[in-house]
C-alpha cells in the first residue's frame, strides 16, 4: 500500500484507513450500479474505490491539488470524474439529479457545506456524511435538549436524518482528537410543511438561537411582533430552544401575515 500523504491543516484532512469502517460507510450508502453520486472530498480515494466499484460513474469534488492529480491517475476517466474544487463553490447543479451526495467533510467547513445542501435539498435523493460526532448529534438533536438549535431546526426543516454509524479517531491517519459519526439525510417529500416565507423562517430560527437562554419576547424583538406569538399558540415566555420545528414555522407564518 502506497504512503500516505501528509495531511495539510488548512483543508482540515484527515484521512480514513481502517478498511473496517470504509465496508460499514459502503453499505449505509448502498451504491447501486445507475446510481448519480458525487463525493465530497475523497481525499486518497480510499472509500472512492469502493464506490467506482458499484457505479457507472462517481464524480468526486477535491479541494487538494495534490490529491485530484493523484485520483486522475488511479481511476479511468470513464469511470470517475475528478472536479478540482472547493465544495464550498461548486456548482452541484452541473450534475445529473437526483444526485446522491456522500464523503468525509472536513471538520472546519461541514457545516456550511451542510446548509449548500438543504438549498439543494429539491435535486439530492439523499447524502450519507461522515462528520463530527459533536455535529451529528446537534443534526439529529430534538427540542429541549442541549444539542438543538439553529442546524437542527433549519436541516429537520427539509431532510429526514438519522445517525448511521459511529467511527472512532483511530479509524483516520493522523487520528482526530474527536469522534466521528456518519448521519444519512433524506429530503422530506412535497407534503412536507413549508413556511410561506422561508426568509422570515431563517431569520427567525437564527434570532431564536442567538442568545439561546432567552425568552423567544426578548431574543425575537424587532423581528417578530408580539400579537405573532398569540396568533401562532405559542407562549412568548418559552424559549427558542424549546420550539419544534413545527412550531418555528407556525410563528414565522403568523410574523409574515
């Protein structure tokens, strides 16, 4: 087995090895031959193998110059696609849909590549994700406990998620000094409920969890009136922490009113 790079800080690396995990990340994912999936950032194209191995095709989005250039020599143009990109910019219309989007995000951008997902939400089937686990749980975290807050309401907003697996430090070249867990998001379907102005619904959402220990009267002043409260059923005196999602998108319809 070739060497491994040296991880670079800057992209946040840090490299999957135990082939133990890499079967267990597989079969969450379940490839199927005909299959339109992108990987984002497959690094030395350890679960990459895999995937090429089930698919007609995998298009894979690598920030590392060094690492695109090294997967454009292990793989057959036929087989795989190398977009060398910050996943960040990328253009993930440019790809068939619905798209299937998995890989190892990088601690330090995870969650802004998870929110350029729920804005794509209406072109992925689904996306299996190693993050975190600190990440994870606050994807995946119900109302009134410590974990929930702005990612958990705006990615409940429109994905159905569960956690997958869990994957220790030693799983990864250089080890991190956190665990990792994988989460599966699936895009709810149109029934779904959807606020009438998902601007306010943001805004809300993000105002509730600024100061989290505040009461929704005073975290929300100035962005929602106080007769929106009464018209919503909800108690001015509750705290954002404490609101379904449900329920957030109850009193961003009755501000938009």
């Amino acid at each position: 087995m070739p060497a491994l790079p040296r991880a670079k800080k800057r992209f946040g690396q840090h490299f999957l090895t135990d082939r133990h995990y890499v079967d267990r990340i597989v079969r969450a994912i379940a490839p199927a031959h005909d299959d339109a999936m992108v990987e984002i950032g497959p690094g030395t194209g350890i679960l990459t193998r895999e995937l090429v191995a089930h698919l007609a095709h995998l298009h894979v989005v690598e920030i590392d110059r060094d690492l695109a250039a090294q997967l454009r020599t292990q793989f057959p143009r036929d087989k795989l696609t190398v977009h060398e990109a910050d996943a960040l910019d990328f253009d993930f219309t440019s790809l068939p849909a619905p798209l299937r989007v998995v890989g190892n995000l990088p601690y330090n951008v995870s969650t802004p590549i998870l929110f350029r997902m729920a804005a794509l939400a209406a072109r992925v089937r689904d996306c299996v994700f190693m993050l975190q686990k600190e990440v994870v749980d606050r994807m995946v975290a119900k109302p009134a406990t410590p974990e929930y807050g702005r990612l958990s309401v705006m990615l409940q907003y429109r994905f159905a998620m569960a956690t997958a697996l869990r994957v220790p430090p030693g799983a990864f070249t250089p080890p991190p000094k956190v665990d990792s867990a994988v989460v599966r998001m699936a895009p709810l379907d149109a029934s779904r409920p959807r606020a009438r102005d998902e601007a306010v619904f943001g805004r809300i959402v993000a105002s509730a969890f600024e100061q989290r220990r505040k009461m929704l009267r005073g975290a929300l002043r100035g962005v929602v009136k106080p007769e929106a409260f009464a018209a919503a059923g909800i108690d001015a005196a509750r705290r954002g922490e404490t609101l379904s999602v449900a329920e957030f998108i109850a009193l961003s319809d009755a501000a938009a009113d």
